[in-house]
C-alpha cells in the first residue's frame, strides 16, 4: 500500500480505537482510499475487533458493491448492483429483509464519492458517524465526498446528527 493509503488506514483505526463510533444502531461511512486494498484492511479490522456487535460492512469499490455480514460464524455476502433502483434503496431494503437494523453499518469505498453515489436512506437515517483522512484530495473531491454525508434529509424521522472525524 502507498504511503497515505497507510496513513488513511492508521488514522480511521485510531479513531475508532479512540471513540465510541461502532455500537448497536450506528451508520458509519469511512470510505478509505481508492486502493482495494484499504476497503479490504478495513473490512478485516471491524469483523475482527466488533465481532460482538454483528456488523456489517458494505464495500463500494472498482471490483465489489456488496454488502457482508457474520451469521453463525461464517460470512454472508450480497450483491447490491441494479440497473432499476438506486444504490441506497438496495442498501435499506436487503438491511430490512435481513433484519439487520440494529446493527451496526459500516460504508467503505471510495468509488462512491465519484460516482455521487447516494448512500442513506429514510428507511435507516443518515450516518451517525464520518471518519474522513483524504489529505491528497482536491477541493472537487474533498466536496464529493462529504457531499456523501449530507442531503435533504432534515426531516426524515430517522434523521441523526452525523459526527465527522477528520
């Protein structure tokens, strides 16, 4: 991995090490770098140190858009591609079919913030939590990206302060 892909991942470790951002309910987007390999380290990092806390993580990058989660100790994988809904319609209804709400979310890829792609959904609010570390962004991107964590979404009831990291 490249220097600031390492920093990326240092910095998103030590700030969930640091704070209480993963528990029962939470939905946190921490889109890492456009390395493959930073999603992956990231995904391995929470299944490994959250266990207790059934999360699932969902990878938006060039290769997966997929969402994983433990049952009964062995993972189970979704794709979450469609050509006729949105990204976060997908997202919320597999999470509601699933009856995975409280647990806790985890967003990773950096693909996303590109693409414009929309992640929260009514269905289960916007993110409680952001943990951004892109230091070799431009402006264009840096607004991308926390354009990821912000909508109209005010009025939603499911509608939650999010707390950024950065």
């Amino acid at each position: 991995m490249a220097r600031h892909h390492n920093s990326q991942a240092h910095y998103a470790k030590v700030t969930l090490e640091s704070n209480d951002i993963i528990h029962e309910g939470a939905r946190v987007f921490i889109p890492m770098h456009r390395s493959n390999n930073s999603h992956t380290f990231l995904r391995d990092y929470i299944f490994e140190n959250y266990k207790s806390l059934n999360p699932i993580i969902v990878t938006i990058n060039g290769v997966n858009k997929i969402l994983e989660y433990y049952e009964n100790d062995h993972v189970k994988t979704f794709s979450l591609q469609s050509n006729t809904k949105e990204f976060c319609e997908i997202l919320a209804d597999k999470i509601i079919e699933e009856k995975l709400e409280k647990r806790p979310l985890i967003i990773t890829g950096f693909l996303c913030v590109g693409m414009g792609q929309t992640l929260t959904h009514e269905k289960l609010g916007s993110f409680t939590s952001a943990i951004f570390n892109h230091l070799d962004l431009s402006n264009d991107d840096i607004y991308q990206l926390m354009g990821r964590i912000f909508g109209r979404m005010r009025k939603w009831k499911t509608y939650t302060r999010t707390k950024v990291y950065c």
